[in-house]
C-alpha cells in the first residue's frame, strides 16, 4: 500500500482533530475544530455528543478540500481519544444524556456510601485488594471520576435513564458507532472502567467484563459494550457516513484507542521499561511494562495497554498541564477583549521569551521565589485529592508576568517529577524520556522538564501530534502493514534533545521538597475550603 495514507481522529477535550498520516507514519497535516466543556454545577464537566460528530463533518470536510486528498487513498480510519467518558445511549444509539467526561467528578457522593467502615484510603480492605487488586490491578479513584461511580451516581439520581441504557458508550466508541453502527470498546479503555479482568494466568481468557465485579456494584453487564482489541477491525465506514464526511464507504475504521494509549506509541516509548511524559491539556508520565504493580496511595498502577497480550501500560496522570498556562493566559494575563486582538499562535512565542528571560524558580529582584500549585480541578497522581485546588504561593511586588509564566512552567514541571517518582518506585529509575503535547513544542518548557526531571528530555517530531501518530500505527498493524511491536520503533522520529543543567540542580532540588510540603501541610485546609 505505498503511497496510502492515514485519516486519524484526535478527540480531545477541548477540540476534534482530524490528522492526514502518511504510510511512513508522518504527519501531512490537519485541521482543528473547538467545542465547549459545560460545568453546569460543581463537580461537573460534560460533552454533547452531537459536537463531536458536527466537528469530526467539518473537519474533515476542510482537511480533505485544503489537501486536495482523493479519499480513495486511505488504508483505513483510526482513533485517539480522551478517556473514561460516560455516555448512555438507546438501542438505536442516541445519547440519553450528555456525556460526563474524564473530568466529572459528580460519583464522589457516592463513593462514601458504597465502601462502609473499616477503611483504607476511603475503601474497605477486603474489597480493595481481594477484588480489584486481583481482578484489575487497581480501583477507582476517590475523586469519582471513574466509570463505576458515575454508573452508580446515574442509577441513584437518573434511574430512568440506566433502564433505558442499552450501552454505556466512551467518547470514541460513540463515534465509531456512527461510523460503522457497532458499538464497541477497546480494551484499554476498559481497563480504566475498573470493570475488566486484566489477568493473565491459569489459562483464564483475559480482557473480559467481570462478572463478580459487576454485581458487586450491581451494573448490569448487558449494558457494557462489546470489547475488542485496539488493532482490531471494528467494522468498515457506511455509505451513509461516507457521504456526510465526503469520504468513500467501505474503509475500514480501526478500534482505536485513548489517548493515552496511543500516545505512549506515538512516542517512542514502546519497549518494555520505557517512559513519556506529556504536557498536554492534562499530563502524565507513561510507559510500558510487562509486570503489573499499582501504588494506590499515589493512584498509579497499569492501565491497558495497545497490546494486551504483553504489555501493560502504567500510568502517573495528572488533571492539569498545559490547560494551566491556558487559564492564566485567558483569566489573567489578558482581559477577553484584548485576546480578541492578541490571540495567534505568536503569543506562546512570546510567553517563551519571557520566562526564558527570568530567573529559575521564577525569582523576583528581590530574591522571592515564585511557586505556582498546577491543581486547579483537583488531582489524581499523586495525590488522588478531589478537594486540593492549584495557587500561586509567596508572590511578592517584585514579581511580574515574566515570573508567573515561569512559575506555571515549573509548577507543572514538579508536579510532573512528583508523578516520575511515584512511577520509577514501582520500577525502576530511567535516564531519559520522550516528550509530547502542544507544551513540548516549547523550547523553554522542554528544557525547564530536563532540568526539573534531572533526566535526558527527548522531543518527538511534531509532538502534538503524538496520539494521532501512534494511531496509525496501530492501523498499520491492524492491516497487516507491520507484524510486531518492536517493528513499530522505525517509524518513530525525534527532533530535539535536551539535557539537565547541573547549575539548576540545588534550586530545583530545593523546590520541588517545598512544592511537596506545601501539599502535606494545607491537605486538610484544602479538604475544609472545598469539601462542599
């Protein structure tokens, strides 16, 4: 097939993508459309299902008449996706609601209630290691922004709408759905659903809905979807798609996976022991393993994987990243009317030009240091803290825009350390990592993460687009383009690298203790403001 290409979706949270990729596995080009994230009450974040399939027509629409691409050229239509999104759909498939995303963190209220006294860390010992440990190797967050949680959330507030539940769908599956008319999952989404068996032993048939589990929560397993593998084969595009995305039918449109997935592919970071980072509306430190470990008081563990059969995938994530330097640039920085203006891609060029042009650990004239607290919606690894909030701590007269931008860049970056840590001491300790995310796409932010990280920073070629990138893959395999995991490693391609500077070691040494007693000390001043 030399000479075909690729059409990746990246379904975002705050944007649809649709990425050309070449056969190489480079990225040609895309076109971007934004929808809006409703918080119609505390705790809340949702989608409406119909924007992301008006942005996915559009999109592609525009990207197919920008290229001049004949749509007889693509091998196959593949997937990267934002995780654990809740959407109950009807038999016929339409949304019975909007879809709580990854953010929503309504199920909390019902977590208290599900797991009685004795506990630890807000759950009952027996349950938590002898169920899911064993089954899943891990267990739903306290935050309740897993699927068990708002599952159960929908059942105690919206009963009518679990009877009419034929399929709880995620965000990619939806759309895969109006592709094909299948409705179906792929394992490593579930896996973070906390309702799969992830076993691999005894000659048990891994990757299936548990049954004990389900009944523990009383889930009805009829309404989970189909699981296939994320280099599968869903089923190929219906003339009746085809004609909306101006495409041809009969593509075949590849399982996909989340983003995280997909993106720990795009990096590079594929062999076993291997490690990413990104620094994308939310961030992580990922990578592949072949032993499954879970820390759950820094909630980490080993989600799935793209490859099931060998590899698991663990996982430090974090809610906010770059979504940080983008609250501070549309809350603080500039009022609404002056973005209109000012708002071009410039404008990050700009931002690195003024921390680079400030001291590390955004010190002021008169010597303050400037720490900025990334937990603006909460937070999973490593804290698993749905009460703690983000700030900018010891701001003195002496500091400027030049020292908040600074600080929002090494504030992310410890947090980012914090979540290395907790991941190298389930395994062990790394020398270098790939980087991928808008963020890496600064110079400043690469080299803030080396000298932060005190670790060898590998930039990916284009690394926004990493998720996309690492779908194709995935679609190569699936249709018999490459034969094994190892293989995918030549069509991966860094740009930059950038190396810690010993002279910043103390400094960042310093900050990154205080960064984590600033968290020890106000932990339970968080849970007092913000337990309403």
């Amino acid at each position: 097939m030399s000479g075909k290409k690729f059409l990746a979706y990246d379904l975002g949270t705050t944007a649809t993508k649709a990425v050309i990729i070449s056969n190489e596995i480079k990225f040609i080009d895309s076109e971007v459309e934004q929808y809006t994230t409703l918080f119609p009450k505390q705790g809340y974040a949702e989608h409406q299902p119909n924007d992301w399939w008006n942005t996915l027509i559009s999109t592609t629409r525009r990207l197919l008449e920008k290229t001049q691409t004949d749509p007889s050229e693509f091998s196959a239509i593949t997937f990267s996706s934002q995780m654990q999104g809740l959407l109950p759909v009807d038999k016929n498939g339409l949304p019975l609601m909007n879809c709580m995303i990854w953010l929503d963190a309504r199920g909390s209220e019902v977590l208290k209630k599900i797991w009685p006294w004795p506990r630890v860390m807000g759950y009952n010992p027996y349950r938590l290691f002898l169920k899911f440990l064993r089954i899943t190797g891990g267990a739903p967050g306290l935050s309740g922004k897993d699927q068990i949680p708002k599952i159960i959330w929908l059942k105690k507030h919206h009963p009518e709408i679990y009877d009419q539940t034929y399929k709880f769908l995620d965000v990619k599956d939806y759309i895969i759905f109006k592709l094909t008319g299948i409705m179906a999952t792929s394992t490593d989404l579930a896996h973070i659903w906390w309702l799969m068996d992830t076993r691999k032993k005894d000659n048990r048939p891994i990757n299936q809905w548990s049954k004990t589990l389900c009944n523990m929560f009383k889930i009805n397993m009829e309404k989970l979807p189909e699981l296939r593998t994320p280099t599968e084969i869903i089923g190929n595009l219906t003339s009746e798609a085809a004609k909306e995305l101006n495409l041809h039918s009969n593509i075949p449109v590849i399982c996909g996976a989340g983003d995280m997935t997909t993106a720990a592919i795009g990096s590079g970071a594929i062999l076993n022991g291997e490690l990413h980072c990104q620094i994308g509306t939310s961030g992580w430190v990922a990578g592949h393993v072949s032993d499954r470990k879970v820390d759950i008081t820094h909630y980490t563990g080993c989600a799935g994987s793209a490859f099931p059969d060998k590899y698991y995938l663990v996982t430090g994530h974090q809610e906010i990243a770059g979504a940080a330097l983008e609250w501070v640039k549309n809350n603080i920085l500039y009022s609404k009317e002056t973005l209109k203006e000012k708002e071009k891609k410039e404008i990050y060029e700009i931002f690195d030009s003024l921390v680079l042009g400030c001291e590390p650990g955004a010190k002021g004239k008169g010597g303050t240091y400037l720490i900025f607290m990334p937990w603006l919606f909460g937070e999973r690894c490593p804290l698993d803290d749905e009460h703690v909030r983000g700030g900018l701590l010891n701001l003195s007269l002496d500091h400027d825009r030049r020292h908040l931008l600074r600080a929002v860049f090494e504030g992310v970056a410890l947090n980012a350390k914090w979540a290395l840590q907790t991941v190298e001491n389930l395994y062990s300790k790394v020398d270098n990592l790939a980087i991928i995310g808008g963020g890496a796409k600064s110079d400043i932010w690469c080299q803030i993460y080396a000298d932060v990280l005190d670790r060898k920073i590998k930039r990916v070629e284009n690394p926004q687009e990493a998720g996309a990138l690492g779908a194709a893959m995935l679609a190569k395999i699936a249709i018999g383009e490459v034969d094994s995991i190892e293989n995918l490693k030549e069509y991966c391609h860094y740009d930059k690298e950038f190396l810690p500077n010993l002279n910043n070691r103390q400094i960042y040494d310093t900050l990154f203790k205080e960064f984590q007693m600033l968290y020890k000390q106000n932990k339970k001043w968080f849970k007092r403001m913000n337990a309403s």
